[in-house]
C-alpha cells in the first residue's frame, strides 16, 4: 500500500533551497526586499514551486490579525472601465498573498445596504471610487483603512487618494478644439454627484473661457446611451447660435451624442466635432472612431490597491496623479466656415 501523501512543509523549503525557516518565512511573506539578496530570494520561490508548497494562510492570517481580503467598491459595472480597474487590483494583491472582493453599488451612485453581515472583521481594507462613495457608509462605518480613486485630496475619506490626471485630460480636449477653430462648445456632463465629473466642467470652463470668444453651454444625462441622445437632441433644438463642438464626459454618452446628431441630420465631424473621456472598446466601434482620452484602468486598480498595501504596513503611499493620453480619431475637425 503506498504511503499516503503528506503536504510540503516550510522546513522542507528551506532544506531545499538551503536556507533557515526564518528565510522562507520572509520571502513567501513578501517582507525579504533588505534583508534577503534577491538571488536567495529566487532560489526560495524556485524550491516552493518545485514542492508545489502553499503557505498555510489561515494559520498566517491567526498570527498577523489579518484576512488578507480587501473589497473594491465601484459603480455599477456599466463599462469595462471599473473592469479593469478591479484586473489591475487584483493583480498586485495576488502578488501579495490578498484576495480582492468586488462590490458593486446596485444603484450606481447612492447609499447601499451592507453585503456582509461582519464586514469589519472580514476585511483588512476597502479601495472605493467616489462614484460609489454612498455606499461605504453602510460597508465600512469608520473602522476599516480606505484607499479613495478618483476623489478629491483635499476632502478625502481616505487614508490615501489615487487619482488620474482627469484635469489635464480635459485641458487636452479643449487645447485640441480650440486649436482646430471651435469657440462654442456644448458640454454633454455626467449627471452624477462625484468630484471627477466637478474637474471636468471646471477645467473645460477655464479652458475655453481663456480664448476670446470661448463659450460652454452644459446640458446634463445620467451615463447611458438613450438619455445622451435626448439630452443631446434637447440641448440642439435649443435657440441661439448652434455649437460646433461636443464634449462628452464618457465615451457612452459620446455614442447616445452620435445617435442624436444622426437624427438631426447631421454629421460627425463635419457638422459637430465629438470628444469623449475613457477610451473603451465602444470608441472604435462607432463610425466615425471617437476622439478620446485614454485612462489606463489597470494601472489606476495596480497604484490603489499599492496605495492600500502602504497604508496597511505603515508607509507612505507613491504619489502623484497617472497621466492620461488624448487619442485623435475621426470624430473631430475643423469647425463648418460661417
């Protein structure tokens, strides 16, 4: 009868790679940068991998006082964007032995009930995005640490902010109408409650009211195709001089645009040049492509789930906002000569 089969210890790592327990204990915890050579390093993560060895993470966890879960609160996952968000997040608490819980807001925006009945004693951490921001009230009372995407540093809940360059995106938006000729502007804004959406009317405002003759007229839609189109279709048989340019805060609200402007007769970028703000998938599937700015999710999920991680062992977040890219396509031009 063969010998049952026993589970690969930590002792047999640290005899194969021919190292002391405390060694192993330091790199498979992650807390060997300054105190191991990373050659040493290496050889422990070869030899685990080798035994197939798995840390015992509850008894781990007994020890540290941790769960090692953290949850990720966003909107309602409408778009890719939250997405990726929660991939790059995910990414790096891999790297670290932590789990990551995905909670979205079942309204959106707005207050939530708890989804778990001991939350506290469940999680070591939440990562939230001001969108959904209502609903740490019911999750996290003041107990947890909390890492804020896109919020404003200044009012922060958190013990840290990480946020994209949304002013400086949207400052490239307008540098690149008003450079093409456009000086009336209508701005198609994101009728949600959150500081990032407050950025983009400010710095699209300052933008074009720096250029004699700049003028912005905002018309608001929640963030979804058909409310895009009759706010658009509303805003456009308006009175008054028509505008030559479309500012959309979100490239699903640039797609209702388009459908709006399609009834109306008119066409894109000849008529009316279009910008929106994420670059998801949708911006290449509408004809013509859309103007944008690209926001790197992934990255945004990578640096907040980081920012926790610091905050959890006492260090200094990175700071900094990411940088976001303008990406020009067909939807804009120079505006129709009067």
């Amino acid at each position: 009868m063969a010998p049952a089969s026993t589970r690969p210890t930590s002792r047999d790592v640290a005899r194969a790679a021919g190292v002391s327990q405390a060694t192993v204990s330091l790199v498979l915890g992650d807390k060997w940068r300054g105190r191991v050579a990373e050659a040493t390093a290496e050889r422990v993560r070869r030899a685990a991998s080798e035994l197939g060895y798995r840390p015992n993470l509850a008894a781990r966890n007994l020890r540290l006082g941790r769960t090692r879960t953290v949850l990720l609160v966003v909107p309602a996952l409408t778009t890719e964007f939250f997405a990726g968000v929660y991939t790059g997040a995910a990414r790096v608490a891999a790297e670290h032995g932590f789990g990551v819980v995905l909670y979205p807001s079942p309204e959106g925006v707005g207050p939530a009930r708890n989804p778990f009945a001991s939350a506290q004693a469940a999680l070591d951490g939440v990562i939230a995005s001001s969108m959904a921001a209502d609903a740490l009230t019911a999750i996290r009372g003041e107990a947890l640490p909390l890492v804020m995407l896109d919020s404003d540093p200044e009012g922060s809940l958190g013990a840290a902010t990480v946020n994209l360059d949304i002013a400086d995106g949207v400052r490239q938006v307008a540098g690149h109408l008003l450079g093409l000729g456009h000086r009336r502007f209508l701005h198609l804004a994101a009728d949600v409650p959150s500081w990032t959406f407050e950025v983009r009317a400010r710095e699209l405002a300052a933008s074009v009211g720096a250029v004699p003759g700049g003028s912005v007229r905002t018309v608001r839609a929640p963030i979804s195709i058909e409310d895009a189109r009759a706010a658009t279709e509303a805003a456009l048989a308006a009175p008054g001089p028509r505008p030559t340019a479309l500012v959309c805060d979100d490239d699903k609200l640039a797609a209702g645009a388009y459908k709006a402007l399609r009834r109306l007769g008119l066409r894109v970028p000849d008529d009316m040049s279009v910008t929106g703000l994420d670059d998801l998938a949708l911006a290449t599937a509408i004809d013509p492509e859309l103007t944008t700015v690209r926001l790197d999710a992934e990255l945004f999920g990578e640096r907040g789930m980081r920012a926790l991680l610091a905050v959890l062992d006492g260090r200094t977040p990175e700071g900094g906002d990411i940088p976001v890219e303008l990406v020009v396509r067909g939807s804009t031009g120079p505006p129709r000569a009067s």
